[in-house]
C-alpha cells in the first residue's frame, strides 16, 4: 500500500500567558505522536475522553497549527505550509466533527452548506452546483427536496449525513471522522458507519476514525491506535489489537466493553485506579505508571519506547504483557459482534 499521511512526534500544546498574580501554564494536549496512514485504509483512534484524540485529528488537518514535528501528505512536508496554501489542499483533507447540529450553519439552507465547499474552491457554475447538491443528497440517502429545507427541520442523524455530503464535496483523499456517531443512537450509529464504508469504497478514501466506542472501532477499522494522555501507546491491526492487547491500558479499555453473558462481567472487566491525569503536569516516566496495576520504578523514572512485538503491531511499555490463551477467549467474547 501506498502511504498517504505520516505524522512525526506531533506536539500540539495550548499556553495561557500569565498575569500579575498568576503563573502561565501550557496543556499538552498531544505530546510526540508518531502516525502513518495508507491508501484506502482506516485507522481507529481510541482512548478516554480528555486524551488529545480529536485535537490530533485538526492538528494533522492543520485546524490547530502544531506546536511541533511534522505532517507529511502524499510525501510532501505541509507542517509549514500557509494559510493560502493549505486552503488549495484542503480539497483532499476534510472532517467530519462530533456535533452535526453545531457544525451546520443555522442561517443557511441544505444546499447551501452543500454547494459551499464549491463556491470556496471556485468549482462549477451555479447551475452545477445544483446538480452536485442533489446528487451528494441521494447519494448520502436524502432525497434531493432536502436541499432546500434547514438544518434544524431534520434528525441528528440526517444533519450527520449533511455533514458527510459536505465534507466528500470536493472528493477528497483523507477523512478524518472526530466522534463522528457518539451522539446519535445505535441503529443511527450503524447506518452512518455501514454509509462511511461504501463512501470508502466508492471514493477511495483513507479514514481517520476517531471514537471511543471500540465495538464500532473494530467494525471499521483497519488498524488501531490507542492513545492516553497525549501519547499513543498501543498500534495494530485491528484483529491483533483486539485479541492480543499487550499494553496494560488497551486490555483495561477492552474489558469495559459490555459483556452480555453476566457470569463474565466480573471475571473480564480491568478497574482502573485514580483519575486520569492533567495534561497541564502529566507523570514523568510512563504517562499511564500511576494507573497500571504493573508499574515499577522503571515506569515512573522512564518513558518507554515504541517496540515491535508482532508484524505491524507495536506498544509503548516497558514490560508488554503476554496474553493467556484464557484471557484472549474472554476478550473475545467481550467484542463479539
């Protein structure tokens, strides 16, 4: 496969500039992450709330300029590209965000929030555009009469396939999904996934899928990356990730998947001690040392490094933890579909 994004120990981190009385601070909300994206694959982006996953999605759009490291697209270094000329690539990166009622415009109809991305790019004649509206509609799986109503005349899952057709106006390259279904309800939730897939497949497209809900990570993932505090710490093929998780946190995260046989909740389900730590002061050594049922003085004077320890599948940690046979079943049985 053929590579289409790489990051490399991307950093974004958000000061406060101090005052008389106070101290200024920074939050690191993404501190050296390290990506590659291919052709036509997705790659899931899972982890607590809080843990810098959808700022690392804008960030490698370049919606936040990074702090450091840098973005590469297609080969070519766009960490430092202008405004001007980011807005010439924008046309091959686009996203799809959390909330499809605050990412539409109120004051505008469908088919103007449709026809924008082509009226920004100077794509088309009016009498175009029209035509592309009503067919991005159809084939997001609203009629064509939609272009002329609001946004708040539909469901939140219509204004998410709005978003959809919006952001694969211009037929991009790279989609970066930011939570895009964890507000609507799980029958919504499947039919937007199942539309993402055969968008995928009819257009080509590489998808970053950001969630927190790993039953649907693995549905649509081609591999995962699991992120904590500003770091990845596990990445994968999906079926190695899932079913041979080797960093501490990914097993606690597959554990809290819900389980419908109830003689297994209490034997599968890893509880993690204390509260997630603030990215303004994160640990020094291994970031997840002051949850991990495992650490040692090792974990909070050091920070791990990334090892491989299969084909494609790596993890940050200073002991990786082999999987029983025992614990892989009932991980198994935890995200059976």
């Amino acid at each position: 496969m053929m590579e289409l994004l790489k990051i490399k120990d991307l950093k974004k981190h958000f000061h406060s500039g101090g005052g008389l009385l106070r101290k200024g601070y920074s939050v690191k909300a993404v501190d050296g992450v390290s990506l590659s994206l291919n052709k036509g694959e997705t790659l899931g982006l899972v982890g607590e709330s809080g843990c810098g996953k959808s700022t690392l999605g804008r960030t490698l759009l370049k919606l936040f300029e990074p702090t450091a490291g840098k973005i590469y697209f297609e080969g070519k270094d766009i960490t430092s590209l202008s405004v001007k000329d980011m807005r010439v690539l924008r046309q091959d990166m686009q996203i799809v965000f959390q909330d499809p009622t605050e990412s539409l415009n109120a004051r505008h109809t469908v088919g103007m929030i449709i026809e924008e991305p082509f009226v920004i790019h100077n794509i088309g004649t009016a009498s175009e555009r029209k035509v592309w509206v009503k067919e991005l509609l159809v084939k997001v799986g609203l009629s064509e009469s939609a272009a002329e109503r609001y946004p708040h005349e539909f469901s939140g899952g219509q204004k998410q396939r709005i978003g959809i057709a919006r952001a694969i106006a211009l037929k991009p390259k790279l989609l970066v999904c930011d939570e895009s279904v964890s507000a609507l309800d799980v029958s919504v939730q499947a039919q937007i996934i199942n539309l993402l897939l055969a968008l995928q497949q009819e257009l080509q497209l590489s998808l970053i899928f950001i969630a927190h809900d790993l039953s649907v990570v693995k549905h649509i993932s081609d591999r995962v990356a699991v992120m904590y505090l500003g770091k990845i710490v596990e990445t994968g093929p999906t079926a190695n990730v899932y079913t041979q998780p080797s960093h501490p946190y990914t097993q606690a995260l597959l554990s809290a998947i819900p389980i419908p046989n109830p003689r297994l909740r209490n034997q599968t389900r890893i509880m993690l001690e204390g509260e997630l730590p603030s990215p303004i002061n994160p640990p020094q050594g291994c970031r997840f040392h002051t949850r991990c049922r495992y650490a040692t003085d090792k974990c909070q004077a050091n920070q791990p490094i990334e090892v491989n320890i299969s084909a494609n599948h790596s993890v940050a940690c200073h002991y990786p933890l082999d999987v029983a046979p025992s614990k892989i079943n009932k991980i198994e049985v935890l995200i059976t579909d």
